[in-house]
C-alpha cells in the first residue's frame, strides 16, 4: 500500500487537514518568505513531538462495533477502553482507514513522536495499550517504528519513517506496596516494552506524589524518591507534566539526569493548574530538561489559537534559553465524529473522574486544537510560526524535537552492550 502511494495529493485532498492549514495561515499571516522558508526548515529538520498521540481514525465497521456493544447493554466504563483500543486498530485492518492514518503522519511532518500510550492505572492495561502500538509500528512497518534509543530518530529521519517513543501516564506501581523492590522491578518491564517516558503522576495524587489537581501541594514521597533514582538508572526520562508545584520542584531536586515537563505551559500566561509556574520551569531547566508546550486551547488561554502557543514559547525562551523548550502537542489528529455512532447519555466517564477536573477549570469551547489553527497536522506552520518570531533556524530545529531527543539521550544507560 504504501510503496508508491501518492501523499502529497492525499494532503491536498483531504478535507479537514487543510481545512485547518488555511485556519492557521489566517492566524499567522506570515510573509511568503517567511512561509516558504519555515515549510522548508520543517521538511528537512528532525522534528519530535515531546508528548502526542497518532491520528485517530473511524471506520464503519469500527460504528458498528460500538453500537453492538451498546446494544447489549455493555457499561460505559467497559466501552471506553475498548473504544480506545479498538480506534487504535482500526486503521490495521481497513486500507482506507491506513492511509488516511498515514497521511495525517506525513501531513505533520514528524521524524518521531513520544506517544502517550497508558493511563498508568493498571499493570494489566497499561500493557494492552502498549502493545496497540506495537502492533501499529508491527502492520506499518515500511511508515513506522518502535524507537528505542535517541538516535533512532536520525534512523527514522534518513528511511522516511517516523520513529515512535512510549510514555505512560503514570509508574506502574498501582497501590498493592509490598515490596519495594517488587514494585520498581516493574520499571525495568516497561522500558523493555519501550517506555521512555514517564509521570511521576496524573491530576490526583498517588504513591509517588500529588498531582496538580489536588488542594494539598504534598511533593514526591519517599518511595517517590526511591522511583526517580531507579527511573534515572534504567534510562526513562521523569516527567511532571501533570504534576503539583512542589512535586515537579522536588523531582527536578531529585533527578540526576535532565527531566521534562514534557507537555504543559506556562502559568505566567495561563492560570490553569496544568501550566508550571517560572519557578518549575526553571528548576526543570536546570538539570538539564525542558517544558514542552502543549496546544490545548483551555489550557494556553489567551487567544487560544496558533498565537497562544507562540506566546507560550516566547515566555519561556526568554525565561530559560532555546535549548530548554519543546512542543508536546497533546492532541491527535481526528476527522471528526461519525454520523451513526450512539452514545451514553449522562454516562459519569472513569476518565472524568480519574482526571480530576475542577469546574472552574473546564475549558471554554474551541475547535483550534481539531480542525482550528492549532490541529496536529498543523506541524509544518508552528515552524512556520517560529520563523515569524525572529528565531533562528538552530534554535527552531531545538524547539520542534532537538531537545527532546538530547533528552531522552542523555537519559540513556551507559552500560548497556549496544551492538
């Protein structure tokens, strides 16, 4: 399928992704030089997503799976996790659906991307997520691969692939605290599966320490502590992003390799939990680690558009240098949503619940993220935007994945028998 496919038609041919394209142009406004330079940078430069997802796409046989499931009466707890897994398949199994897939990936113009991949709940499954991915980078072989050390981004850049990363959501340490060697020795099995990323925690608090939605700032616990030394000596990176003030302060004390906040923002131009504070994104800054920003409307503020997110990159370059700031989308691209697909009304979804969203932090409606100036695929036109914004190329090429991938590599065990 993918041998001799034309992409580039399928780019201009598809709806949504340039339905987006002209919103961002509309936002930006650049020069035509400044446009035609920043498409150009963006092409050859290897560009990594600090934290996102890969495209998710509906077929119709994907509709009428979901709706048999609600048809006999299957909870709604019980569909959510079996509609994400099986809206992660849905492209392995449909040529339609995979090149629509596919095209949305070549449409972004990432080199690799640090793919958000379980919610770190259970052991059980954070590891059916994972394998979902493996299995995609198995079926697009010729498109896609499990990347597992920094530099198979440069792989991935000279084979025109895209080289993907595993995160979780959170440690696979889910509360039964026996032994702590048992419960660590778990962060060996994920690194194995490919996670190179990792949360320290969510929005609520758990056994490593508090995340930003709780009312009481506890920081990293002592088996917290515990954690970030063995997460340091295996080679995955510590990460904070969802995490509280002071826990993301004492990680950055803790950590003795460059850490990550890998998608958030700044709390200086956004007062939303999520976002960290000058303080964080310094103390992150100094071991080594960077602040990824995120392009989640509600959460940038501002104008909520392709601008918001520039702003957010202009605060922290000047707060902490270029070599310290990312882009972690946190969005996928989405086509939309199917015509047939039937929902569960008033359902109380675990993942609201799990994540802890207060009401006076729920987002104000926007479609920039899908569809708007901010989408996914929207990739090539935040360089483009960064052009605009006097950076130089070194610097842009830090920001759109030179630094994440210094990162991860500086994370990398040094006594491992590479061959």
């Amino acid at each position: 399928m993918t041998g001799n496919f034309d992409w580039e038609s399928a780019i201009a041919q598809n709806e949504t992704i340039q339905g987006a394209r002209q919103r961002a142009l509309k936002v930006l406004q650049p020069s035509e030089a400044d446009l035609q330079h920043g498409l150009e940078l963006h092409a050859d430069a290897v560009v990594c997503d600090s934290f996102g997802f890969l495209p998710n796409v509906w077929t119709d046989e994907l509709v009428e799976q979901m709706a048999e499931l609600h048809d006999r009466h299957v909870g709604a707890k019980e569909a959510h996790y079996r509609n994400i897994n099986l809206r992660s398949e849905a492209p392995l199994h449909n040529e339609a659906a995979a090149r629509e897939y596919l095209t949305a990936v070549k449409a972004a113009g990432i080199t690799a991307i640090v793919q958000t991949a379980a919610e770190g709940k259970t052991r059980e499954l954070d590891i059916k997520r994972m394998a979902v991915f493996h299995g995609v980078c198995q079926t697009f072989d010729g498109e896609m691969f499990m990347g597992a050390w920094a530099d198979h981004a440069q792989k991935a850049k000279a084979e025109g692939r895209t080289c993907v990363y595993l995160s979780v959501n959170g440690p696979p340490c889910p509360g039964a605290m026996h032994d702590a060697d048992e419960e660590l020795g778990w962060l060996q099995t994920w690194h194995h599966l490919g996670v190179r990323l990792m949360h320290m925690t969510y929005n609520r608090r758990n056994v490593v320490g508090d995340g930003c939605m709780e009312d009481r700032d506890g920081g990293i616990s002592v088996f917290g502590r515990e954690l970030i030394a063995e997460l340091n000596r295996i080679g995955i990176v510590v990460d904070t992003a969802h995490s509280g003030p002071q826990t993301t302060l004492d990680a950055a004390h803790l950590s003795q390799k460059p850490m990550v906040a890998s998608h958030s923002g700044c709390r200086a131009l956004s007062d939303h939990p999520r976002m960290k504070t000058d303080e964080a994104i310094r103390a992150i800054a100094d071991t080594g680690g960077l602040i990824g920003m995120c392009v989640i409307p509600g959460f940038l503020g501002r104008s909520t558009d392709l601008n918001a997110l520039l702003d957010h990159i202009d605060h922290a370059v000047q707060l902490v240098g270029p070599d310290h700031v990312a882009i972690g989308t946190d969005v996928c691209y989405v086509p939309g949503w199917p015509e047939g697909l039937k929902g569960y009304p008033g359902a109380r979804w675990s993942s609201q619940w799990w994540g802890a969203w207060k009401p006076e932090y729920k987002s104000a409606p926007s479609d920039e993220h899908q569809g708007g100036s901010l989408s996914w695929t929207n990739w090539p036109l935040y360089t483009v935007g960064l052009v605009s914004r006097g950076y130089s190329d070194d610097d842009i090429r830090k920001i759109i994945g030179g630094n994440i991938l210094r990162v991860i590599a500086a994370n990398e065990r040094e006594d491992l028998a590479r061959v």
